[in-house]
C-alpha cells in the first residue's frame, strides 16, 4: 500500500492533487486556531468547563473550533443540513425533481441552491450562538460588535464550503466528508490526553483501555469489510452479428455495494440529532438545557436511550434514502435492454427492476443495521465508561469510511494513468 502511495507521488498529476488536497486540509485546521474577534476566553473556558458535554457533537464536526468559538465554529454542518434538506425537497417537489433528472445542468443548479441555503442557515445560527448561547462570553453586546461576530461565522461555514468545493475539483476525494475527516483527526491527541489523565488518575481500569483497543480494532476491520463488500450480480450479453463481425456474447455482473451510501447516513444522522442543541442558541435557559441533556442527549438518563433509538431509526432511514438516490434499478435495467444484457433467469424490462430492487433492499438493510449498531453501541458503552467518546463508534465510522473512500478516489486516478493500484 505505502509502496503503491510513493508510485503515485511519483505521478506529477496525481502529486499536485495530494499537495492541493493537503494544503486545503492544513488552511482549514489554521483557521481552526483564529479566534472570533470581541469574546472573552477566560469566560468561553468557564461555559465549557462547567458544562456537561452537551456540545460535544458540535466539536466533533468543527475540530475543537465550537468550543474555542473560532471562525469555523459552525463548521460544515450548515452545508451538511442544506444537503439534507434539498434532497427531501427535491423528491416533494415535482419542479426540483424534474431539474435534479436534468443530467449535469441540473446538479449544478441543485447545488447552487444548496449554497444559498446553505449561507442562510449559517447566518441564523451565527446569530442564534452571539445572542443566545455565547453572549454571555461577549466583550461588547452593540449592534455593530454582534454584527461582526454574526458575519465572521457566516463567512467561516461559507468558505469552508468553497474549501470543500476547491478539494472536490483539484484535489483528492470528497472534499466535505475530509473536512469532518480533518475535525475528527485533529481531536485524536486533545482524546488521548484526556483519556490518560483518566487512567493516571485511576479512573480508567487497565482491562476497559484493553477492551476499547480491542473493539476499535474489530469495528475498523468491520468498517472496512462492509464498505468493500458487494454483491454481484450475473449479466449475459446477447450474441450480434454486424456484417462479418460478431459482437457481445460476454458475461459480467453489476457490482451491488453493501452499503452503497459510506458514512453519509451517520453524518445526516448526527446533523439532525443536533438540532435540539441548535435551539439551546437561541434560549440558553438553563432548565431547557438541563432537559434537553437528560432527555435527548448521549449524556444523560434517560436521554442517552432515546438518542440512541433515535440515532438507530435515522441512520437506517438515511442509509435506504441516499442508497435510493444515488442508485437507480429502472436506469440499470434500461442501459442493460439497451445494449442487449439481462440476468440469467430474470426477463427484462420490468422483472429485472423488480429483481434489482428486492436484491438491493436486503444487502442495504446488512449496511443500514451495521451502521447504526457501530454508530450507536459506543455511546450506551461510554456511559457505562470513563472512556473518552470522542474516540466512540462515530468517529471511527466516519474517520475510517472516509480514509476509505479517498483511497478509492486515488486508486481510480492511478487506474486512469494506467498504474497498478492498491485496493487489489
């Protein structure tokens, strides 16, 4: 693998892609360090440290930056929910259908609404977290101060959605999922610290540290056998004849993915978990908070079953909708009639849309209850646990699903240039 990376460093094109792509990554991570002008830190350390984690789920997304309040503490979570949003839209609205079935066109303009909404929201939840949630961190409560804060996180979120934008067309991968990528990398060692300090202290048993190891291990192999695994389903091209020439005859199959839609079920899925939290910027009162933490947050009781429920219910959802988005059995059915193919025992036309579909449904119902159940176990493990959750199910699944397909995207660039690739 790390022989095949130092061939691929080797190609001048693809080198300028990782270079680009890092660069990207390490210009999000310095903004992660610039502060929000006009808030005092000694009081933003005082909420934080006294609070009950609540906030976490933001963190986890913005690196470090929710709590550090800096300029890319609304992170790429307005574009996440933008993206959620639109796509709902677009299956209930007939007009936003028929412009998402317009090929290349359609996307963009799917996308420049996903922008502009996008925007939007980060402008109302800028200004939800400067009058709600941090005004008391504020230095100055004026029109014009609150205006600054509210523009600057605006503008973050805006750029980081360009940043993404940027790695997508130069760079390497996804550029959103590695933002969130790049998030949850850079909390690792503020985890380690934090989980050490723990079992210095005595709070932390040898044996759970042996355990958390042991099942990070099993998830990440898991992660990595579901993500890759497919079934395949047998193809036969009819026999023609063209002059003197004779044409198909060959067989081959369609590769049927596991889990078709990666982690973007468990980032939607948090994303709207997030939103009793949303509401806590505009009324910081404290008996709200205290009921949201104990009934809909992973830290409190019973709050921390139902989130988990909750969690399970929307990642399953969310697996069966974006699979549904992104693959279609009636276009699969109709380019295979088109070019003479059809399954060994299925008839084609409507029988093999029938046949895709059903075939789909099972193996995606494997991914969708793998996802929740990796997701999900960590969070009720952790409150059994001092183990940091940061280092939870979550973040492995997105972290490792993530690395996963930026490898993928590599390897198909070195497969364009003819190189021998690593995923083999």
């Amino acid at each position: 693998m790390f022989g095949t990376i130092a061939h691929a460093w080797k190609v001048p094109d693809i080198r300028r892609k990782i270079i680009f792509t890092l660069l990207m990554l390490v210009i999000f991570r310095v903004g992660s360090n610039i502060p929000v002008p006009g808030i005092n830190r000694d009081v933003l350390s005082q909420m934080f440290s006294s609070g009950t984690g609540l906030f976490g789920l933001f963190d986890l997304f913005s690196g470090g930056s929710f709590s550090n309040f800096t300029i890319f503490a609304l992170s790429i979570t307005p574009y996440i929910t933008a993206s959620i949003i639109l796509q709902l839209l677009t299956i209930a609205i007939p007009s936003l259908e028929r412009l998402a079935k317009e090929g290349t066109e359609g996307k963009k303009k799917i996308a420049q609404y996903t922008r502009y909404l996008t925007v939007v929201l980060a402008f109302i939840q800028a200004i939800g977290l400067s009058v709600g949630l941090f005004r008391k961190a504020l230095i100055s409560t004026d029109f014009f101060s609150v205006a600054v804060i509210v523009l600057t996180l605006s503008a973050g979120t805006a750029f980081l959605m360009w940043l993404g934008e940027q790695i997508n067309e130069n760079g390497i991968g996804n550029g959103i999922s590695l933002i969130i990528f790049g998030g949850i990398v850079a909390r690792i060692p503020t985890a380690i610290h934090t989980n050490w300090i723990k079992f210095t202290a005595g709070e932390l048993k040898a044996i759970t540290v042996i355990l958390f190891f042991v099942f990070a291990a099993v998830v990440i192999v898991g992660i990595i056998e579901i993500q890759q695994g497919q079934r395949r389903i047998p193809v036969q091209y009819a026999k023609r004849v063209v002059g003197r020439k004779m044409y198909g005859g060959q067989s081959t199959h369609i590769p049927l993915k596991v889990n078709q839609a990666g982690v973007i079920p468990v980032i939607f899925s948090l994303s709207l978990l997030q939103f009793p939290l949303t509401i806590t910027y505009f009324a910081p009162n404290a008996g709200f908070t205290a009921f949201v933490t104990k009934w809909l947050s992973p830290h409190g009781d019973p709050g921390v079953w139902i989130y988990a429920i909750l969690n399970v219910l929307l990642i399953v959802f969310f697996t069966y909708f974006y699979t549904a988005v992104t693959f279609n059995p009636l276009e699969v059915a109709d380019n295979m009639k088109a070019n003479g193919g059809f399954i060994p025992g299925i008839r084609p036309g409507k029988p093999t849309v029938e046949y895709l579909n059903k075939v789909m449904t099972r193996i995606t119902f494997v991914g969708a209850i793998f996802l929740a159940v990796i997701a999900t176990l960590p969070t009720l493990l952790s409150s059994f646990t001092a183990i940091d959750a940061r280092f939870g199910g979550t973040s492995l699944l997105i972290a490792t699903g993530v690395g996963l397909d930026t490898m993928k995207a590599l390897e198909n660039q070195m497969v364009m240039r003819n190189y021998k690739g690593f995923l083999k």
